[in-house]
C-alpha cells in the first residue's frame, strides 16, 4: 500500500520539499501550478491518512478561515529512505551495465575498418578507429 502511494506523481517532491520546513497550501499550488486545486487537495489528504504528513491548522486574525501548513512526520522522514535506496540501485544498475560494455569493447579489442579507393586517379585509405576518428590518407 505505502509503495503505491510513494509511486504517485508529486509524492516524492512533496516530502523532500517538506524536510526544509512546513509547507502551505498556497506554497504547494506555486510548486505544482499544472496540477489542479482538487487534485492536489486529494493527494495532500492521502499523504495525511497514510501518515506521511501532518496538517496543521493555524489561526489567522484576518481571514474566518485557518490556514493550513503540511509538515513531514518521522514516517514520511522513513519514507524518504525508499526513495534513496532506488536512487542507489538505479546507479549501481547503471555502473554495472556500463562497466559491462566497457569489458565487451576490451575483450573484442579496438575496432577498426580500413577501406581502400582510388578517387581521382589519387589512391586513399581510410582509417577508422572505434568509430571515434576518420583519418584520411593520399
């Protein structure tokens, strides 16, 4: 359950922005501007009912209505490691694949294609190493 609330859009920046200090409302809206009001509101509730994020309720003496101000919660703190540990598998996923392509380039060796042609009564060959030059000779 908690990992399909974590594979929500948004959800890992809302929790990282939450570690910095709390968060309004409005300030999240500013963050997500293409996301609609209703849409954001659901998402914040559900990190709310999964424990993630706390709601605060703070008074204000101009509006009727109070403000409310998101701040993370020790779970959601717990939460964030999951995310670290993808971060950390992706790299070593990646690291390995490309350290695999580089030992398959080693075993074969440097590749190289000579080709040879007479253009214009001008014998040329050319010289291509591992793709990464072309040298041409008269």
């Amino acid at each position: 359950m908690y990992l399909k609330i974590l594979s929500k859009k948004y959800v890992k920046e809302i929790l990282y922005s939450l570690t910095k200090s709390d968060i309004d409302y409005s300030e999240f809206k500013e963050m997500f501007p293409e996301t609609s009001k209703s849409a954001l509101s659901r998402l914040l509730t559900e990190l709310t009912d999964y424990k993630l994020i706390d709601k605060i309720m703070i008074p204000d003496s101009k509006y009727q209505i109070p403000s409310k101000k998101f701040k993370i919660t020790p779970l959601g703190l717990e939460a964030l490691k999951i995310y670290e540990l993808n971060e950390k598998l992706i790299n070593q996923l990646f690291s390995e694949f490309k350290n695999k392509k580089n030992s398959e380039v080693n075993e074969k060796g440097p590749k190289t294609v000579n080709s040879y042609d007479n253009v214009n009564g001008d014998n040329v060959i050319v010289n291509n190493s591992q793709n990464s030059s072309i040298n041409v000779k008269k």
